[in-house]
C-alpha cells in the first residue's frame, strides 16, 4: 500500500470530458485558451480576466507538477471561500496549488483539512500563506503535518498578520512542534483563534506554551482539547492562562489534567480579568480539585461560561463549585455545566438558592438538560 505522504495522492474528478482524452490538464487549459479571445474579454470584463488568468495559471502549475486538476478550483471563480477538503491532493497537489494562491485575491477561507500534505505539502505552502493577505481562516486540519509542517505553517503565519484563525487539529503534533507554536504565539499579534485539538501535546508541550501564552498579544480563542496536558505540564499552561490579557475562550477538555491542573486554574481564575468561557470537562478533577476550582471563583469577574462535566468530582464537588458562585456578588456566571456527574438534594438545593441570586443562570446536570440561550463560540460547537 503506498504511503499517503509519497507520491501525487489526487481523487478529484476531471471537468467533463477530459478523461477520455488522457491529457486533462492539456484539454481544460485548452478549453479556457478558447475563452480567452479580444470578443470574450470585451463582454466579460477585467474581472473574469483575472479569474481565467487564475485558472490558466493553476493549470500550467498542474501539468508542471503531473497531477489532475481539483474541478473545484476552477469552479471556485471569484467565491470567497475554496473548500478542498478530502480531496487527496497531497504533497505534489499542494505544491501545485501553491502557485496560484499566491496571487489569488479572492480567497477568504482556504479549507484543506484531510488531504494527506504531511510536512512536505505544508511546506510548499508556506510561502503562499506568508504572502497572500486576503486569507484570513485556514484550515489545516487532519493532514499528518507533524513538526516539519508545524514548523513550515508557523514560520509563515508569522510573517501574514492578515491570517485571523486557524484550525490544525488532528496532525500529530508532538513537543517539538510546541517550540514552533510557541514562537508564533509569542510573535504573530493578528491571529485571533488557534485550533489544536487531538493532537499528541504533552507535559513538555504544556511548560512551553504556558509562558507562551502569557506574553501572547492578541489570540482570544484557544483549543487545546483532547490532548495530553497533565502533571507539571498542565500546572505550567495554567500558569500562562493567569497572565493573559487577551484570551476570552479556552478549550482544554479531555486532557487529564487532574487537580493540579485544576488548582493552578483556579489560581490563575483569581487575577485573570478577560476570560469568559472554560472548558474543563473530563480532566479528572475530583472533589479536592473543585475545591480549589472554585477558591478562583469567588474573586472571578468575567467568567461566563465553566464546563465541568465528566469530571469524578462527585456531587460534593459541583456543590462546592455552587457555593463558590454564590459566595461571589459580582460574579458573572451565565451558564454552569455538570453533565454526567450524579448529583444529591443538597445540590439542587443549592442551585434552586442560587437561581434565586443569579436568575440568569444556567445550571446543567443530567437530571436537567437546559438549552443555553446564547449561541456558544466556534471551540464550543459540535464538529459538522
């Protein structure tokens, strides 16, 4: 079986009638050559030049590089998204679409998720991201970029503040790839949300982003779900999160980060103004380490939004969680998410006594599966 790291890797279908003239590059350059007379740009106009001039030049870049053309591309036109997800373009694809986002002034959102790119794909990349500055969303996602690609990626990102938000979840990206991450955090101040969910981060990850992170100015949004942060290395990212001065929605789910994790939250939630949404499910954070959870929200101002479901904390802990929202009159607590822990009477007890303070709230157990009124951020919504 070959590997999907060598060799072209295209799937996508050949405009109509290419295949059977086993030239498809050739017949559809050929097809826009005819488009290109006096007559056709005389009624067209500049902008459907600019755009055949895209096509023509992404079609030579294909025939340069001996791969199929993505049909969708060339039926982008001037669309601000390209949407190219599952489409094995891999390496050679990328190297061959490379070329053409350079200069292409209408992509807004370029998505790419799950095209086999590895490190080398992202690499040809690299220069096209770091010089076209009408992308702002890209997405990266499940292409097996690992530290080459995470280096490939940073490196341009650093160098296009115009790139806002971007998604490389599911790449295996391992410490070494943290150092990379790192310098773009302490270096790119445009970029606004990071997705790195289920990746491979661990505790040396954790105590390289951490003071990353906390000089970072600019990144409000932050996924780092499904990784590996536990022990001293989730202590150090929580350190990072108590200095940040932008972040407003921090996603670090299902990472085991456990009550030192838990407790260095809640340490960080006492001087932390800005923060507002939190995930902190399944991290097995027990009853202690609610405890010290909450010691951050009595003091908190900001924090709208706390998921701690699945969590062994037991009703002893959500109960302390409860107390520590009511002991705080300026807390800001709009939604509070128990979901899969059993919970007893003195829980809903205290919950029905702190509606009564905070009217506003949202309390969310198994018993009582509310529907939040306000429409959650990116990091927080169910994956499409």
């Amino acid at each position: 079986m070959r590997d999907p790291c060598e060799g072209p890797g295209e799937k996508e279908e050949l405009e109509e009638g290419a295949a059977a003239t086993g030239h498809p590059a050739e017949v559809l350059e050929a097809k826009c050559s005819d488009v290109d007379s006096d007559s056709d740009l005389e009624t067209e106009g500049t902008h459907k030049l600019g755009e055949l001039v895209k096509d023509t030049l992404y079609l030579r870049s294909c025939q340069a590089h001996n791969v199929v053309p993505a049909s969708c591309f060339l039926r982008q036109g001037s669309a601000p998204e390209l949407n190219l997800r599952h489409r094995g373009l891999g390496p050679q694809g990328a190297r061959a679409l490379a070329s053409s986002l350079m200069s292409n002034p209408y992509i807004k959102r370029l998505d790419l998720r799950d095209n086999g790119l590895c490190g080398a794909g992202a690499e040809a990349l690299a220069d096209a991201l770091s010089k076209n500055s009408s992308i702002s969303d890209v997405d990266l996602s499940e292409n097996q970029l690992g530290a080459v690609g995470a280096q490939a990626v940073c490196a341009a990102l650093v160098m296009n503040p115009a790139i806002q938000r971007v998604q490389l979840a599911g790449n295996g990206l391992e410490e070494q790839a943290a150092q990379y991450l790192a310098e773009l955090l302490l270096a790119n101040t445009g970029l606004k949300s990071l997705d790195l969910s289920y990746n491979q981060l661990n505790d040396q990850a954790g105590e390289t982003l951490g003071p990353a992170l906390a000089e970072n100015a600019g990144l409000t949004e932050l996924n780092m779900s499904w990784n590996h942060l536990r022990g001293s290395g989730a202590v150090a990212f929580a350190r990072g999160l108590e200095a940040s001065i932008f972040l407003r929605v921090l996603d670090i789910s299902y990472n085991g980060c456990g009550d030192p994790g838990a407790s260095a939250v809640g340490e960080a939630l006492k001087t932390n103004n800005v923060l507002e949404e939190l995930n902190l499910s399944n991290n097995r954070i027990s009853a202690l380490g609610a405890l010290s959870l909450g010691q951050g929200l009595q003091v908190n101002r900001t924090l709208r939004i706390l998921v701690v479901s699945r969590n062994p904390m037991r009703s002893e802990g959500c109960s302390a969680l409860l107390k520590s929202v009511r002991a705080n009159p300026l807390s800001a607590a709009e939604l509070l998410d128990f979901s899969d822990i059993q919970v007893n009477r003195e829980f809903d007890d205290l919950a029905g006594s702190l509606k009564l303070i905070l009217p506003r709230l949202c309390i969310k157990t198994a018993a009582h599966r509310v529907e939040y009124r306000r429409e959650l951020l990116p990091i927080f919504r169910p994956s499409k």
